[in-house]
C-alpha cells in the first residue's frame, strides 16, 4: 500500500525531514491575496475511516518515524 497523496504537495523548509500527512484537502478559504498555493484544488476532508487507515499502515511501514507534518492549507 503506498501514502495517499494529492498534489500539488507543499510544507515548509522547517518540515523537510517529517513525513507528510494530508488531512485535508486544499485550502478551506483558499481566497488569500498574497496566496496561491492551493488554487488549482478544491477543499475536501478526508473520511474519518481513510484517515485511520493511513495512519494504521504509515506506523507499520515507518515505525521509527518522529515527525509528522499534517497538510494541506490550513491543516
């Protein structure tokens, strides 16, 4: 089973070593002047049972992982 992941994917460079985790989907207000990352998405939330899953399965594959960044906008 691979990481579920929508992209564009963003984190900041402070995040660089921690595995990514999209909890949501886009951005929820996604009308930001000064912003644009998430334009070409639409807000989603992910159900509570696919969330689950993947956590379930990212603890098996990685179980010396520390860090988690939990994404998209405004995670």
């Amino acid at each position: 089973m691979m990481l579920n992941y929508d992209y564009p994917l963003y984190r900041p460079p402070s995040e660089a070593d921690s595995m990514i985790f999209q909890v949501t989907l886009g951005c929820s207000f996604n009308e930001c002047s000064f912003c644009d990352m998430y334009r070409s998405k639409q807000y989603s939330e992910r159900s509570w049972d696919d969330v689950r899953a993947e956590i379930d399965m990212m603890a098996k594959m990685f179980p010396e992982t520390r860090r988690v960044f939990l994404a998209d906008g405004d995670a």
